[in-house]
C-alpha cells in the first residue's frame, strides 16, 4: 500500500516548519527529501514514524507497518559494544554470527566488541544503520545517516543500503544530492 501524505501542518511555537505537504509514496520504492536546515524534513520523518503529531493533515498507508530509522544522532547505548546495540533490536531468528557479517560488511570487523562510546563518529554511524537494517521493517526512514562517515566508506554503506533494501520503503532525509542519486532515489523538495 502506498503512503498518503495529505495537508500536512506542523508548527513549533510560532515557527511553521510543515505546511500543507501532500505527497503520495509508491510501496517498495525509494524517495530523498531535501531541503535547506529548518524546513521541516526531520519532523515530517519524525511524524511518519509516530514520534510527532500533526497539527493539520493525515498520513495514509502505515496500518500495520513496521518502521525502523536511522536518527541525526546515533542513539545507541555508549555503555554497550555494538554486538549488543543491535542485538537490542533483532528478533531471535537473527544470530550472533550474522550481525557479525553485517558489521563486516560496512567496515567494523575488529570492533564488535568495544563500547560504542569508543567508536569514532563515522563508526557509530554504521553501527546505527546497520542496527536500523536488522531490526523487523516495512518502511525505513533515514535522518541524514551518513554524517561523519568518509566518501569511500559512504558508497559502500549506500550499496549495503541499497542490497538489504529491495522491495522495501526508503525515505531519505539529506542535504546531499549525491547520496539521494547514489541511492537511486527519486528526489522531492520540501
């Protein structure tokens, strides 16, 4: 099922950062929005995920869907090694081994075990997507993900991304247009 997004309108105090957003999402496809700090991409992530409230308009299409995100900031346990971050959203069908392989595959071999507060910044990044991309989904939404990741290690996160992916909803939130096209996103403006 698609997802509806219709007059959506939010404010903040007396700031508008949303305002009458329509916008229909194909099932299955990928989508960028971009637009400049302040105009509202991350409350609009934030409202399809449930954390935020509209103040007008209604959002078809997320009935029994399952959401998982990647936040601007990481989120994780800095106490916990990133074995166990992810761990903490992984159904029981996903083995200790996997989460070992999926850590290798965005280039963490080596650091399964150190606390996340160890971790660089780009480091934490991957720890956080691919905690994102274990965890039960129909729809991902991504809140500039690769802040402080590297150009050489972005491409392969994006076609990590883009492997785990198939069939399934992105939303992208980035001020980049080389992540939204290297990701093969149609790209909408706020």
């Amino acid at each position: 099922m698609d997802i509806v997004i219709n007059r959506l309108s939010k404010k903040f105090g007396n700031k508008e950062v949303l305002r009458d957003f329509s916008l229909r999402i194909k099932e299955g496809t990928s989508l960028s929005v971009m637009a400049s700090s302040g105009k509202g991409k991350t409350t609009l992530l934030k409202i399809l995920a449930g954390l935020e409230t509209p103040d007008k308009g209604y959002i078809e299409g997320l009935e029994n869907k399952r959401i998982s995100m990647v936040f601007q900031e990481d989120r994780l346990c800095p106490a916990l090694n990133a074995l166990s971050n992810i761990r903490l959203v992984c159904g029981k069908e996903i083995k200790e081994t996997q989460i070992y392989h999926e850590l290798e595959e965005v280039g963490l071999k080596g650091n399964e075990e150190h606390p996340v507060k160890d971790l660089s910044g780009g480091m934490k990044r991957r720890v956080a997507i691919v905690r994102a991309l274990l965890a039960p989904y129909d729809i991902l939404l991504l809140d500039e993900p690769f802040t402080g990741i590297d150009n050489e290690s972005k491409k392969k996160i994006i076609d990590y991304i883009k492997e785990k992916n198939k069939m399934r909803t992105i939303i992208l939130v980035s001020h980049d247009h080389w992540e939204a096209e290297a990701l093969g996103n149609e790209i909408v403006f706020l």
